[in-house]
C-alpha cells in the first residue's frame, strides 16, 4: 500500500495532491490510488479520475528510467459543491428536481434551490414539503449520490361539459319490459299498464346547461384555458313549450301522448283506434297513433309521432317518424324469395314482444322481447333479442344488419336454420373521418404558426401603441390567434374521441349470446366471416385482427 504521506491537502484545501517518486513509488496501479482517497479526510473529495489515470501511466513510464529519481505531482481529487439540476416536462406540467450531494464543497441550501427556481421560472404548483424531504435526504446519502423528486405540478384546466338534455317522462316505448304487477305481487304480462299520457303544464325534459369549465395554470404560471362545453338548444315543439320560469324546462302545453325528437320532446294528439282494417281504411296521421286492437293485412299506418298497437300487426306496412311499439306481436308471411308481408320502418326505436317474416328498418334501437324469426332486422344501433332477465329471446333465421352489435340469448336453431348477422360494418367510414380531422388539425398548427410568426416580426410595441390602425391590426391578429387555437383544441378533442371510438371499435360492437349460437350462423363483423359449424354456449363475439373470435370466460 502506498505511504499516506504521498497525499496532502493543497494549501487552499480545495484538492488532493499526490506527490511520487517513480523510482521510488512505481509502478502503480489506480487501485492504490484509490485506496489513499479512501483515507479519512480524502474520502469526501470527488476523484479525477483523467488525471488518476494520467498519474498511473506516466510514472510506470518514468519508473527506473533516469527521469525516474524526480518527484512528480498531480491533482488527484477536488472538492465539489452540492448540485440542483431542474427537469421540465415538455408539457410544462410538472418540474423534477434532482440534488447531488456535495463531495467536500458546500451542501445545497434552500436559498439555492429558490435561486434555481428561479432561474427556470418555475413558481406555481410548488410543494414545499417535497422540497424540504429532498434536502433532509441529502444531508443522508454519500457523496456523489443523488435524490429526485417531483417538486412542482401544474393544475389541468377542465374543460367545459358539454350540455344534455334529460328527459322526464317516459315513453311508449319503455311500458313493453314494464309489465304490471298483481295485487297478490305476480306479474300479469298481458297487461303493460295505461298509455302514457300528459296534461299542460307537466314537466317534459330538463336542459342542463354546458358549463365553462375551470381555468388552470402550468409551473411557469401561464394560465390554461378551457375548452366550453357544446351548447345545446332546447328548442320548442308541438305542444310544448319553454317554463316561463325556467326556459331550461319544457313542459307541456297540451294534452296527449309525449313523443322524443333529437333536440327536444312535442306532446301530440293521439289518434285512438281500435282496429285498423278494411273497414276503417289506411291510417295518415299528423300525430301518434293508439290501436288498441290489430292492425290487419294490407293495411299502412303512417303517423309523424309514435305508433303504438295493444294487439297484433298481420302482413301490414307500419312507419312512424317516432317509434313503433307493438304489445303483441309482429307477424308477417314470406311472398317472394327477398320479399315479406309485413314492414315496419321507424325514425326511433321498434319494439315488440315477438316477429316473424317481418321486414324492419330503425334508425334507433329494435328490441324484441321474445322471439325474432325469419325477418330482414337493419337498425343503425343495437339490436336486442332478450326480456328483461336475459332467459328468453331467440333469433332464428333471416338477416340482422346492427350497426352497434347484437345481444341475443339464443342465436340460430338445433335445426341448423341459416342466420346471417352482419355488425360493425362502418370502421372505415370512421377512419376516413379520422383522417379529415387529423388533416384539419395540421393545416391549424400551420396557420397558428404562421400567425405567431407574423407577430414576432411586429416592431415593439412602443413604436405602434399609440396607431389605432395598427392597434386593431394586431387585434386581429391575437382574435385570429386565439380562434384557431379554440378550434384546434375542439378539433383534437374529437379527435381523440373519435380515435377512442376507431381503437376500441369491435369491442364495443359486438355479438352477445347469453346462452347459446348454434350451427349455420353466418356472423360477419367487419370484413371477418364466420360460419359456425357447431353449437357455442354462453360467448361474446368479436373481430379480433379481422378473425372472428369467441370469448367464452368474459360474460359481462
């Protein structure tokens, strides 16, 4: 081992010398280098190690020679002050603060951490406890080592909620899983309870109105504006109107039957009749429509509200601007190979307890409660073939075209019966809207750029603050600025949700079987195809890398 006598303090205490004869002392190694600073009282300097390598090779190059009988000198280690090193994120929503225990020099204080913050303009969201955990760990750990913490965050701004409108009564529609109650506590199926009727002045729907959202800042104190919600208007109809104490309630301002539009709810007059046949001749109305009894073959009911039939619909065309709701059932027969009896086409949901040989066409929800046999089903949302308990529902035969997916307990026939089901065909249409939106949103970086751009260029302010032209031409400028900036948010905002929508497409649109999908069931979501060839028990289907796959474990 090397003579601790051969390391010393420089007179300004400031480094470690290393004083050597090669003759003497070499060859070395940096091991027994090392091993002096280890000494008490080196053992805190931080070690050079260029010029410990420097020391090794040029006296094991002196050592024996001639020049080898001279002392050499070197600098071999120094003391070094504690260090504060400050990481942005490049969101500028949080500061990360690294400390680097001094070696010998002076340790960090809470004057230097404040005069680093300083320096890097971070100010809000600081933790002053975070601060003071870090200094009190670096007063613990050796030299050298290092503690890091996050010590300041910004606060999101949130954005506005976009306002909704809620709907207080309930329609036709909803009495069909609604059966009665007897007074013994059973159930009575025949009986779905009484119309749903209102009176003026009955509360329709509420509108909940969009809200600004809450502004926020990031570490540098830049304040964070938020997007608004969407407005939404909730607008006046057919016998309904605004609260003249409320305009965010819509009550009704006659009485009748409450029928659901996209923006609003009317209360229409309600055509009541018992059967629609040869004798009472082909219904048109300008309102709903209450058939207590049948609507009988090669009869049509048209209404611009709801159609609600008490009875059965037999080889009929039914079509509502609302829905079409039928307590019985729907029963048509086959006239050629693509053409049926009986058509239903609603611009809201089609309901009823059980179909056959039927063509359908919704725009919204189609819910059949018992059985939906041999009929062309097309909705543009969900089709749903199930009671409220999820024991009964059978989809047997036909075409079921469901743009949101269908849930069904049984799928198919022991028979083998041919079902085709075709879901989630619209990917595609979603991606090219994608597209155009990412599209849109770099052509407003571009012109947000180029805005700034124009600004930066503009003279200092003292040259033009007091030229009202130029005034309302920067102005302008900062509106336009601003605008696009709004935009561009709204704009990758919906992105986002439309990115969302793509990503988790064919697991939201899915196939539900709550007990079994028998064999010959074409099942088409997306381009993936499928036919089965055997009987699957309780499974959920889905596209998986345009594969159709079954899920028997998840049932949710």
């Amino acid at each position: 081992m090397l003579s601790p006598e051969l390391i010393e303090l420089s007179a300004d205490n400031n480094f470690a010398e290393f004083k050597v004869t090669p003759n003497t002392h070499g060859p070395l190694t940096e091991e027994a280098i090392f091993n002096l600073l280890a000494l008490p009282g080196f053992d805190c300097l931080f070690p050079l190690e260029p010029s410990i390598q420097k020391a090794v090779i040029q006296v094991n190059q002196l050592s024996g020679q001639d020049d080898g009988q001279f002392e050499q000198f070197f600098q071999i280690a120094e003391r070094r002050d504690g260090l504060i090193e400050i990481e942005i994120s490049e969101d500028k929503m949080s500061a990360e603060m690294q400390l680097t225990a001094a070696w010998g020099g002076e340790e960090v204080t809470i004057q230097d951490i404040l005069k680093s913050l300083k320096t890097n303009n971070v100010g809000m969201g600081l933790s002053k406890v975070k601060i003071q955990t870090l200094l009190k760990q670096i007063t613990q750990v050796q030299p050298g080592k290092t503690c890091r913490s996050i010590i300041a965050t910004g606060k999101p701004c949130v954005n506005g909620v976009n306002a909704s409108l809620e709907r207080k009564v309930p329609l036709a529609r909803e009495r069909l899983l609604q059966p009665q109650k007897r007074e013994d506590g059973s159930v009575d199926m025949r009986n779905l309870g009484a119309i749903i009727m209102v009176k003026p002045k009955d509360l329709l729907m509420v509108k909940h109105p969009a809200t600004l959202g809450t502004k926020g800042y990031n570490i540098h104190g830049e304040v964070l504006v938020p997007i608004p919600g969407k407005d939404l208007q909730l607008n006046e109809g057919d016998g309904a109107g605004l609260d003249p104490a409320n305009p965010n309630n819509l009550i009704a301002t006659v009485a009748g039957q409450p029928v659901e539009t996209k923006t609003s709810m009317k209360v229409d007059d309600v055509l009541n009749i018992k059967d629609v046949d040869v004798g009472y001749g082909n219904v048109d109305f300008q309102g709903s429509v209450l058939i207590t009894g049948d609507v009988h073959e090669g009869m049509v009911v048209k209404s611009s509200g709801d159609i609600t039939v008490m009875g059965f619909v037999d080889s009929a065309t039914l079509i509502a601007e609302g829905d079409v709701i039928v307590s019985k059932g729907i029963i048509g027969r086959q006239l050629k190979e693509n053409e049926l009896s009986t058509k239903v086409q609603a611009k809201g949901q089609i309901c009823a307890q059980f179909i056959q040989y039927s063509d359908l066409n919704a725009q919204g929800e189609i819910l059949v409660t018992k059985q939906l046999l041999h009929s062309y089903t097309k909705t543009t949302q969900k089709l749903t073939v199930s009671d409220a308990n999820g024991r009964r529902g059978d989809l047997v035969g036909g075409i079921v075209k469901a743009d949101k997916g269908l849930k069904a307990v049984i799928i198919g026939a022991t028979a083998g019966t041919k079902t085709e089901v075709f879901c989630a065909m619209k990917q595609s249409e979603l991606k090219t809207n994608l597209k155009e939106l990412d599209q849109g949103i770099k052509s407003m970086v571009v012109a947000k750029l180029e805005i700034e751009s124009r600004i930066k260029k503009l003279p200092p302010k003292s040259e033009w603050q007091n030229d009202a032209m130029m005034v309302e031409q920067v102005q302008m400028m900062l509106d336009e600025k601003q605008r696009v900036v709004n935009e561009l948010a709204r704009e990758e905002v919906e992105y986002e949700f439309i990115k969302q929508e793509v990503d988790s497409y064919y697991q939201d649109n899915r196939i539900e079987a709550h007990k079994h999908i028998f064999a010959n069931v074409e099942i088409h979501i997306g381009k993936a195809f499928n036919r089965t060839q055997r009987e699957h028990g309780t499974c959920m289907v889905f596209n998986q890398d345009q594969e159709i796959a079954f899920d028997y474990n998840n049932r949710g």
